[in-house]
C-alpha cells in the first residue's frame, strides 16, 4: 500500500471517529444552565476583557512609554517580552487545568497577570518594566485559555457557538476600551496607570472565581483527592520544560534578529537552530512518553490539524503586525497624539466583535466552520493590502474606513479555527486542544511582532544615513530618531520630514508584509477539507460536507 492510499485510509479513519464522537454528543436543547452560571462568566469574562485590554492599551502607547525610557528602538520588546511568556506557557494550561483542576489554573494566571501589571506600573526603568510585562505575560496566556476552557466544561458543543461569539465580543469591547482610554491615561495620568488600572479589575475576577468555580470530573484519569504529589507524577516535566524552553528561546531569537543583532550574529542563529533542536526533541519525548502529553500528537498530525494551524499561525501573525503598525503609523505619519492615535484604533477594535458575532451566528445555525476560516482569511489578506495603498497624505476617509476589514476578518477566523480544531477531537481533549490553537495563534503574534519590528529598524537603519547625508550631526538625528518616537517633534522641519516619510516606507512595507502573510494563510483555508467534523449548529444535525 503506497504513502498516498495509507493517508487515504488514515482519514477516512479520522472521519468514521468524528462522526461515532458526533453521534455521542448531548442533545444541546436538553441543556440547563449549572448553578452559578452567571457569576461564573462573569468571573471568566472579566479575564477576557483585560486580555483585550491589555493587548491594546500597549499597542496604543508603547512608543509613549519607551520614548520616556530613550528606548524607542527596543519598544517592541514592550510587546514582545509579554507575547513570550504568554505563548511559551500557554500549552501547559490545557493539561495542567486536566490534571491539578480548572481553579487552580485560572487562579495562578489571574494572580500572575494582576502582579506583573502592578509591577509594570511601578517599574523605575526599561529592563524591569519588560521583566514584569514577562510576567504579566505569564498570566496573561491562561485568560483566555482558561475562560475558553470552563465554557467547554459547562456548555454543550453544539450551543457554544453563540458563547464562544460572546467571549470574543467582550475581548474586542476590552480591545476598544483599552484603545480609546489607552492613549487618553498616558497624554493626562501618566501611562503608568494604564496598568495599575487594571489591578482592581483582576482581582475583582479573581474573588469571584474563588467563589464559584469549581473543577469538573477529570478527563484524565487523574485522581486529585490523593494530593498534588500523586498528580505531579502524571506530568509530562520533560516535555513541559523543552516545550517552554524552545518557545522562548526562537522568540528571543527572532525579537533580536533584524532588530537590535543582525540575522548573521552568532547569537541569533544559535538561539534559533538551538530553538528547532529543543522542538524536535519535544515532538520525540511526546510521542514516547509513558506519562499525560502536554500536546497529544494527534493533534499535530494529518491534513486537516496542520492546515488549520498554518492558516491559524498566519492569522495571528496578521493580525498582530497589523495592531502593532497601526499606532506608529498614526503617531508618525500623521502626527496625531498618544489620545487621538488611541481614538483611532477604537474603529478596527469595533469591528472585531462584530465579525465573532457573525461567525457566532453562522456556527449556531448552519455550522459552516471552514467556510468561515476561508472568508475570515480573505478579509484580513484584503483588509491589510487595503492599509498598504495609503498614502502620506491622502483623505481623511480612508484611514477610518480602510482599517476596519482586517478586523472583520480576525473576528471571524478566531472562533472559527478554534471550533473547527475543536470539532474534530472528543470533549475530552478539548482544554488541551483549546491551549494549542492559542499557542499556534500566539507563536504568530510575536512571529509577527518580530517581523514587522525588524522590517521597519532595518529601513530606518539602512535610509536614514543615506537620506541625512548633508545634515551636520547626522549621527546624533538618527541617534534620536530611533530611539523615541516623541523627539521627532523637536527636530528641524526639514529633518523631521525626512524621517517621517522613511517611517512611512517601513510601515508600509510592514503592511505588505501582513498583507502577503494573510494571503497566504487563505491559500491555505482553501486547501481544507471538513468533511467529519461535529456539527457547531444548535439544531442538533451533523455538519454538512465542506468542500
């Protein structure tokens, strides 16, 4: 039997399983809601709104605060320090919430966020406002894991559709607030308070949880009556330990490359072929492993799984260069304050929730899972084009109305990568598959960061000297120019000129960049096949074919 009739085989397998699984599944209509279920989202929605919050109250004032710090050239590891701890050691939420219980996982990220948030507010220099924005990160990768997660516990499959649209939603009402206020806090309180703000929200969540949720039966066996001695043993230490070192070790490789080192340094290529090795050895440990897998492979494995995380890693690199550029481009080109830049990025914020709430709505009633990860994907490739055709001066309407389809488009891809991943593996698996599509996304989120970060310094550092070449002092402009955004006001007109318009280059390119990425990441979405999956659809039947 050759390689190509064995796949074949493989997934006829896969979909004779899905559909025994789709056939196990609970009636959705025979469904009441558990005691404490308000109080319960509330708790786990509270986490979902600061996730939002966070993500752009930073992006809306980063170049403020590392202007304040003289580190404007390092200002995306204001980002990318969070996106780090918050992608490494989002997988172990999944297995660790099966194994010592959903309250202590949703504790431990909820009081790990609220501390480095505090810490950040108080942090005296650079170096240790990104070490607490690290932490923070820590937390902050179990938020929306662990919410995803206690809904999967509590609500049937087929009804979650219109919750999952509802989480999102509350995200982007999160990411408009910290969009619209972001900017507003830093240019009257100081930015400092943009994240001292958040400490009394977190631990509101924090005491509700500590009152209402409790933990499910264990899908893994594990009996946590006999203490959390026993229930270590079933951890994978190994495979945690080389997934999280992996991680972060690309990470900080790609954050440095193209950045503060050149791709060529030692460094730099160490750390990423070190990275790759510690990842390989991962997948090795995972699949001999006598204990509970971080990750199952079966997950990673066949036509279906790796296509929708490559389209899912796509989507999160997308959108994250997107948010990323979108401020600096307001601050720069256009000159707008840190409260208008803010105000701004309000408009594509909105539109986030609107496409989860569409997607929601589409899952409830007709179930079409890969059609949507291919309209969502089409939007954020034409959505991200649509930015890059900007120009440096052009009409107002454009930049409210151009920044508003890529949104649209994350809004729909989110939810629908994440139940097509989760339509196509038992309930049982469900908080570590919930975990790995975050991971996936996230890996693309500072994958994009880092990208965008160096596209924009190496144009910067390549056409600034050339472009100041008769300016006296050239070096000491250029000094300024990249290490704060804000010092660009003090320069002579036609200096400043000069560096506004090569900035423009570098976001522009950034744009095209995403543009190229989200493209490629629909080429992908219409290779999919869904055919199998459990139906999303509130009406109780299995999901149609999808082509």
């Amino acid at each position: 039997m050759g390689p190509f009739e064995a796949e074949a085989n493989h997934d006829q397998a896969a979909n004779e399983e899905t559909a025994l699984i789709a056939s196990n599944e609970p009636q959705s209509t025979a469904w009441k809601a558990p005691p404490g279920f308000v109080w319960i989202e509330s708790a786990i929605m509270t986490n979902v709104f600061l996730y939002g919050f966070d993500g752009t109250i930073t992006a809306a004032t980063y170049a403020i605060i590392s202007s304040d710090f003289d580190a404007a050239n390092t200002a995306s590891w204001i980002t990318t320090s969070y996106l780090i701890t918050s992608t490494a050691f989002q997988p172990l939420y999944g297995r660790f919430s099966d194994i010592f219980g959903r309250r202590a996982c949703f504790f431990t990220a909820t009081n790990t966020f609220a501390l480095g948030c505090l810490g950040c507010g108080l942090a005296s220099n650079v170096a240790l406002l990104n070490v607490m924005r690290a932490l923070t990160g820590f937390g902050g990768g179990g938020l929306m894991t662990m919410a995803t997660i206690v809904n999967s516990d509590m609500i049937p499959f087929r009804q979650r559709g219109m919750y999952q649209a509802l989480q999102n939603g509350l995200y982007g009402f999160g990411a408009i607030c910290g969009a619209s206020f972001g900017g507003t806090i830093a240019d009257t309180i100081g930015w400092r308070w943009c994240f001292l703000l958040q400490v009394p929200i977190s631990v509101t969540a924090l005491l509700l949880g500590w009152l209402v949720i409790r933990n499910p039966p264990s899908t893994t066996g594990v009996d946590l009556t006999g203490g959390l001695k026993d229930a270590w043993q079933h951890i994978d230490l190994a495979g945690a330990f080389l997934l999280v070192s992996g991680l972060s070790i690309q990470l900080v490789g790609l954050s440095l490359g193209g950045n503060e080192l050149p791709w060529s340094n030692p460094w730099v290529i160490i750390s990423l072929v070190g990275s790759f090795g510690l990842l390989a050895l991962f997948l090795v440990v995972e699949a001999k492993t006598s204990a509970i897998p971080i990750i199952p492979l079966k997950m990673l494995r066949g036509q279906l799984p790796i296509s929708i995380q490559v389209a899912n890693v796509c989507a999160g690199l997308a959108a994250y260069a997107y948010l990323f550029m979108l401020p600096l481009y307001f601050q720069v080109v256009l000159k707008d304050s840190a409260t208008k830049a803010g105000a701004r990025l309000a408009i594509p914020s909105l539109a986030f929730p609107l496409g989860s709430f569409i997607s929601g709505i589409i899952m409830s009633r007709w179930g079409r899972l890969i059609g949507l990860v291919r309209a969502g994907s089409m939007w954020m490739a034409f959505g991200n084009a649509l930015v890059a055709t900007l120009g440096f001066h052009d009409q107002s309407w454009k930049y409210f109305i151009f920044i508003f389809p890529a949104n649209i488009g994350q809004g729909i891809v989110y939810p629908a990568i994440l139940f097509t991943s989760l339509a196509a593996f038992d309930h049982a698996d469900h908080a570590v598959t919930a975990s790995t599509v975050y991971l996936i996304r996230s890996m693309g989120s500072v994958y994009g960061v880092a990208i965008t970060s160096a596209i924009l310094q190496n144009t910067l550092s390549v056409r600034l000297p050339e472009a100041l070449s008769e300016i006296p002092d050239k070096w000491r402009y250029i000094d300024a120019i990249r290490h704060s955004v804000t010092a660009l006001k003090d320069l002579p007109a036609n200096v400043q000129l000069t560096a506004r318009l090569i900035y423009y280059d570098g976001i522009r390119y950034s744009f095209m960049a995403s543009a190229i990425i989200a493209a490629i990441g629909t080429v992908v979405s219409l290779l999919v096949k869904g055919r199998g999956l459990r139906s999303t659809s509130s009406k109780g039947k299995d999901a149609e074919p999808e082509v």
